[in-house]
C-alpha cells in the first residue's frame, strides 16, 4: 500500500522498511542502509540472467508448479 510514494494520499511522505511512517531528516539519515547500493544492483545483476530457451527458467525466478490452462512449464504455447 506504501510502495509507490509518488502518488495518492502517501506522496510526499517518509516511510522506512518496515512501513512505519517516518520524517524526511529520519530518512535522510538512513537512507543509504535502506536503499540498495551500486554493489547490491551489481550482485543482482550478476545472478539475474535471461534464459531465452524454450522449456527453460532463469535460476532467479520460480518454476511456475503448472502452465498455462494446466499444461505443462514446457508447453510450446507459441510456435516459431
């Protein structure tokens, strides 16, 4: 409910992680063990691959338990 501060009745207001309500120096002042680092998008971006290939998933994301209309993951719901 919190996440998107740039509109509705929270735009403009101050919240920590854990979505307690917060003043702007509280946030100034953490802001830089709340927010992910040029190191932590650098880790991400080292585990985060595409996988392009049919049948496959990238090791970041979770097998889906079943496809589409109950097929199954590796159905080809489009042909090339």
């Amino acid at each position: 409910r919190r996440f998107n501060r740039r509109i509705g009745i929270y735009a403009g207001a101050y919240f920590a992680p854990d979505g307690h309500l917060t003043d702007k120096e509280e946030w100034e002042r953490h802001r830089d063990e709340w927010l992910p680092n040029e190191s932590d998008r650098s880790f991400l971006s080292s585990l985060m691959k595409p996988v392009y290939e049919p049948g496959k998933i990238a090791s970041w994301v979770a097998p889906p338990e079943k496809g589409i209309n109950g097929k199954p993951f590796d159905f080809e719901y489009v042909r090339v």
